[in-house]
C-alpha cells in the first residue's frame, strides 16, 4: 500500500514504533519509542493507524 506518510504520524518500523520527524522524498527518519532516530526508506515504514 502506498500511503503519504506525515510528521508526527506514529508508525511501525523493523525497529520498533515510533514518530515520524520528517519525511524528505522516498525517505523517512523515525524517532523510535527507544529514543533513537533512524532513517527508513518508506516501503520499510507502516502506518499505526491501523490499530484497535
């Protein structure tokens, strides 16, 4: 599924969940519920919108 991702939208990583900071192209950079940050592709990235 190809959906438009936003900052400050929560989403599942390979990670963990996290925050999206910023989104720059075809890239995502994540702030992880761990206090990390990492950069994704978004085909890597799923909406958490999904839940409940």
């Amino acid at each position: 599924m190809n959906t438009s991702f936003q900052k400050g939208q929560k989403v599942f990583t390979p990670d963990g969940q996290g925050l999206i900071e910023e989104v720059i192209g075809e890239k995502v950079i994540v702030k992880l519920n761990s206090g990390e940050t990492e950069t994704y592709g978004v085909e890597q990235v799923e909406d958490d919108s999904d839940q409940g």
